[in-house]
C-alpha cells in the first residue's frame, strides 16, 4: 500500500545501516545481531554516491548487490537511500559552480556531506541521475520496501547566496511577482528609498548592515524550501519510473526551521522523521512528545516513521549526555504512542572512523555485552508485542498553530523585544498543556479546524487575512480559540495589518492594543485573576477592551489597572487573549503550578475538554486508538485509576486502574 513500507506486518525496526564502513566479515555478524534484535528495516546507501558511482557516469553496484542479497537472506527489507546528501569529490571538482557560499560571500570547502548548492543544474542532472540508476538496479529486488531520497534536505545548506542561486532567485521572484513594481510594493521598497528597477537588481539577503528588507528576506527563506523540494521531487519522479513503492525524505521536526513541513508533506507518500533528544533540558522528553505531535499533524493524521533517533549520545550538542536506562525505551515507545509506525535509529553500528565515531548506535564500540545492546534487543520484543498499533491513529481535541513562515518572521532583527521567540511561547503553551494531560494536534492557521474543541495561538505574529478569517470562522461556529500577545501583527510580507494591533484580530479578539511595553531583561509584571496574582515575564501592553471583558488584569507595572486576559463571546464560541507571558515565575496562584496552568484550566474547562483527575504530573498519558500508553516519567511507582484492558507489553490484566514502575511504560489495549 503506498504510504507504507512494504514490511510483511507489525512495527517497523532497525536503522541506518552503513555496511561500507566495515569488512565483509563483520556484515555475517550484523545480520545475525539484527536477526536476535527482531530488526526488520534498515536504511542502506545514504551516503553511497561516491562508492556506486567513483567517477561521473562509472557506476560499481557490487557492494550494494552482495548487501542487498544478504538482507533479503536474513528476510530483512530495505529502506533504499540516494546517496545524493554526499555529493562525490570528484563532483566538486568537475563542477566548480556548485559549490555552497555563505551568506558571508564564502564558498565552502568539501571533504563533508551537503557542501553544494540546491540551485546547481549540474547537482540537478547528476543526483537525478544517479536516482535513476539505482531504480534501476533495484526496483525489482525483493528486500526493497521503500525509497529514502537524499538525506534530511536543508541540514546545512538550507540557504545559498551563490551567483547561481542569486540568477535562481530572481526567476523565482518573476515567476511570483510578474512584474518588479509588484516586488518593490510587497516589500514596502519606498522605505529608506530602496526601490528596484528591474529585477535584475535583485541580489539575494547577504551579510549587510544592519536593517536589511524584511520582504526580501521572508521571500529568499520561500524560494530556498522551493529549490530543496524541486531536488527532492527530480528524484522522486526517476525513482518513480522504475518503482511503485513509498518515496520519502527524513524531516528534521522541529529542529530545521528553514524547512516549511507543511508544505513539504505533500511530495511525500508517507511521512519520515529523524529526531535527537535535546538531553541536557530537563525534561526533555516533554520537547520530544511535541515534535513527535507536529509530526504527526505534519503527516495529516496518517501514521508515520521515526526514521531516526539515538539509542544513547549524540556527537553533535555541546555535552552530549548518555541516555539513563529504560529512557532509549521511554522514548521509542513516546514516539509509537504519537502516531509513529516505526521505529528506527541512527546507526546500526557505531562508527569508526569520521566525524560521528562518539555517536551511539544499536551496537555500541562496547559491542554486545552491554546495556545498550540488552535494551535494543529487549526493544524489539516489545516492538513485536506492539504489532496490533500499527495503522491506528491518534485524536485530539487541542489544536495548536505552527507556521515556518510566522517563525521566520517573528525572528527577523528589530523586534519590539529581544525575549520574543517563536519557539518559546509554542513551547511554553505545549508544555502546559502536556503537564494537563492533553494530547494536541499542531496545524496551520488556515487549515479547517472544525474537529477542535480548542485551537491555542501562541506566536502568531505573521498572520495573514485568510488565516484570520477562518480563525473567526471558528470561533463564531462555536470553536474557543486563545491567543498570545504579539499575534496577528504583520502579514505576508512582514507589513503591519491596517490599524491599531492586532490588525486582523481585532474583531475577534473584540480588542486592539494601543501601545506594546516590553519588559526589562528578567523583569516581571504582576497580573491579578481575581482570585490571586501571578507573574508576567517578557510582555506588557495596552489592551483597550471593545466588545470583549477583561477576565485579569496587570496589577502593576506600565498597564497596570488595564487588561492582561480577556474574553470574547461571539457567536457559539469564545476567544480569549493573554497580553503577557504568564509562565513559572509565579508560583503563588490558586488554580495550579503557575499562571498559564491556571489560565489554560479555565479556558479546557470552558471548552468543555475532557481531561484525566488525579495522574500525577510526570506521568505521560496518550490514547493511540484502542491503546493507551503510560509513561511514568518519576522515581515512584504510580496508579492510573480508570484504566480496564490487556496490557500488550506484558499480558498483564488492568480492572480500573494501571500501576506502572518508576521508569516504566505501560501499554493498555482498553
Ligand atoms: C542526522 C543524520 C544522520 C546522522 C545523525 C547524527 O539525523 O541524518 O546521518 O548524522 O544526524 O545524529
């Protein structure tokens, strides 16, 4: 079925697998560790290119046949990777034009991994034709169940300012725009006289003094997803000529911030993500549930792929932390609960030689006699046991909106607060509503929210006028929306909406904001609910109420007496809006841990969403259709109560309630 891999049944597990690195002998040894682990996919041939084709238009598939063979052997399928992340040596040299240069004017050197240009025509006629050779070759080999194009598009070249990509640019820009004065009226050129006669005067946003077009910038960042996804769709369509079997690319969810996800799903059959915990934060597996989420809400619903995670330490954060044990297991698991019907790793082998030789794997430098290794091959019983989830779906009733493009925007230069961060809100507002239990769907601001009970906007500050609309929509129908500060604020082309903030908002917010006052670095404003105080960090401004009621209000600092939470009744559904950012300093309120806590209490209630009483905060709930995953994120064991079913992990019969050990995961088919 397209969309899946072609596996015989049940959760996809294994990783890269990258057999060139080693002798042939070792390759007996890995098949067999792979056969004990219950691994059923690995992805081969991601870096390939100059090993299958060593001079341009020489192709040696020896290698690859004799790998290919001995998987299938072991009835283990492949995950067929383009090598075309790695551009050969000898390709750099050949064609000089394709190098990466910087946004500092810098053409950068070779001897690594995606140093080339996404606007080169020659990268264009060699990847696409390496593609198609190895469609070829092994369209018809019965080990392949998929096709994994290039490697993680925009890793390290997501942007570049070459002559080449510079002529690019411009035909994108005359594609778009027709005709230069819809360009300079876009881009709001007549500021400090910066108007364009022709487009050939369009140079891309290089290293300039500060105060560079912010137009010109939002509209380089579109055309750069463009030339990656054009590359991308160049090989799919070779590979397609050969092969009817699911075509992906592995994302990088949410950590590649040039790369529009909601755009890229579209070109893929079935959605694939790779995913590094970020192990230093505390708690970090709560910055895991929400990419696992937005991958999911990425894939539409749709199951889709962990293609890679790490079984302990990366090579690349500043101290690269060891997972503790039962946490690799906590995590593979977290992302199958989340919609992924796989689970796969970067690398089978740890590496010896290179840039990546600290980095963990399935079997470690310390080989077979130790944790990591016990827990992988533990892993892939449990995964076994795990068959009946695959293809079901996860549902929400909390949307949150995404969008790259506000993203970019909201962290151009010049912002009314240095503290402003798309991320931070997003990740603030997930968190909460994590520690409450309830599972969110992300989407784009102009997608039909209509499934929702709730869609919370944390930094929507580039929003434009259609998305504001079916925000209004919403709400009037009956939906409950709640908005952060400094949302709806610019459109498209990073132009501040007509009238007072927030522009396309204001009506249904039934507020404007007269005036934004920022707060000092670390400075707090104290907001009264009523009931008790809480503590604003970042923000403050001036909301002078128009249809909608003030719910709390600053009690002191530059707004204090004025509005900091409203309410708009309209239609059958309400609106809310929150003029600070009420996080953790406090922790003195009376309706939870902190002032958002609270908040966001009031408005699920109102929303009438469904939460579980009485599970401890650390412990991570989530209903993946007739499964419900606990994850006890403690030191203490705890009691799920409400919970009947057959535990698949451990046949384990639940009559009302679970118990899951400090460290542990239960899965409960209820
Ligand atoms: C990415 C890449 C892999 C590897 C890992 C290391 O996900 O796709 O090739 O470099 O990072 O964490």
């Amino acid at each position: 079925m397209p969309g899946y891999p072609a596996l015989p049944e049940g959760l996809a597990y294994g990783g890269d697998y990258n057999p060139e690195q080693w002798p042939e002998e070792v390759w007996q040894e890995d098949v067999r560790l792979m056969r004990q682990a219950g691994v059923n996919l690995v992805t081969v041939g991601v870096f390939n290119w100059g090993l299958i084709e060593p001079a341009e238009g020489v192709y040696d598939f020896d290698r690859l046949d004799r790998i290919f063979d001995l998987l299938h052997s072991e009835g283990i399928k492949v995950d067929l990777g383009t090598p075309t992340s790695s551009p050969p040596v000898w390709f750099r040299n050949r064609h000089p034009g394709s190098r990466l240069v910087d946004r500092e004017g810098h053409v950068l050197g070779g001897a690594t991994r995606h140093s080339f240009c996404p606007s080169s025509p020659e990268y264009a006629a060699a990847s696409e034709r390496v593609a198609g050779r190895l469609a070829e070759r092994y369209a018809g080999h019965p080990a392949l169940a998929m096709w994994h194009v290039h490697n993680e598009y925009g890793w390290a070249n997501a942007h570049c300012y070459c002559p080449t990509s510079a002529e690019a640019f411009r035909a994108w820009l005359r594609e778009r725009y027709g005709d230069v004065g819809a360009v300079n009226a876009a881009w709001g050129t007549t500021f400090w006289g910066l108007t364009y006669g022709s487009f050939d005067e369009v140079e891309p946003p290089l290293l300039a003094p500060p105060g560079l077009l912010t137009g010109l910038q939002l509209d380089f960042m579109r055309f750069s997803v463009d030339a990656h996804i054009a590359n991308y769709r160049r090989e799919r369509e070779a590979v397609r000529r050969f092969s009817d079997l699911p075509v992906t690319t592995n994302f990088m969810i949410p950590n590649c911030k040039p790369m529009d996800y909601w755009r890229w799903s579209a070109e893929v059959d079935v959605v694939a993500n790779d995913h590094y915990l970020d192990a230093e934060t505390p708690d970090a597996h709560i910055g895991l549930a929400m990419a696992a989420d937005l991958t999911r809400s990425v894939s539409g619903g749709r199951p889709w792929m962990l293609m890679e995670h790490s079984t302990g330490a990366v090579n690349w954060q500043p101290r690269n932390l060891a997972k503790r044990r039962g946490e690799m297991r906590r995590n593979s698991l977290a992302h199958v609960a989340r919609g992924s019907d796989s689970v796969m790793f970067f690398q089978w082998r740890a590496s010896r030689h290179g840039a990546e030789k600290f980095h963990s794997a399935m079997v470690p430098h310390a080989g077979t006699d130790s944790e990591v290794w016990r827990d992988v091959v533990d892993l892939g019983a449990d995964l076994g046991r795990l068959a009946p989830v695959r293809g079901s779906r996860v549902e929400a009733d909390v949307a949150v909106v995404w969008d790259w493009e506000s993203y970019w925007a909201l962290e151009l230069e010049w912002r009314p607060s240095a503290d402003l961060g798309f991320r931070e809100r997003v990740g603030a507002f997930y968190e909460a509503l994590w520690r409450e239990h309830v599972t969110v769907d992300f989407v784009h601001p102009s997608a039909d929210l209509s499934a929702y009970r709730l869609v919370v906007v944390p930094s929507a500050y580039l929003l434009t006028e259609g998305s504001a609309k079916n925000l209004h929509r919403y709400v009037e129908a009956g939906g409950h929306l709640l908005v952060s500060f400094f949302s709806g604020i610019v459109d498209e082309n990073d132009a501040i909406h007509g009238g007072p903030y927030p522009g396309v908002l204001r009506e249904v917010l039934g507020l404007s904001v007269e005036e934004f006052h920022p707060l000092r670095e670390h400075g707090t404003v104290a907001v009264s609910s009523g009931a008790g105080e809480y503590a604003g960090r970042i923000w403050s401004e001036r909301v002078r109420l128009g249809e909608a009621a003030a719910l709390w209000t600053f009690a002191d600092g530059p707004d204090a007496g004025h509005p900091a939470v409203t309410r708009h009744d309209l239609g059958a559904g309400a609106a809310w809006y929150v003029a600070t950012a009420l996080d953790e300093a406090s922790g003195s309120g009376p309706r939870g841990p902190y002032g958002l806590r609270g908040l966001l209490g009031e408005v699920l209630d109102h929303a009438g969403v469904r939460r579980l009483a009485d599970v401890p905060e650390d412990v991570e709930v989530v209903r993946r259709g007739a499964h419900l995953f606990l994850f006890n994120h403690g030191d203490r064991p705890v009691t799920v109560p409400g919970v009947t079913g057959t535990g698949l992990l451990d046949g384990v019969e639940h009559r009302g309630s679970a118990t899951v050990p400090p460290g542990g995961v239960a899965v409960v088919r209820t």
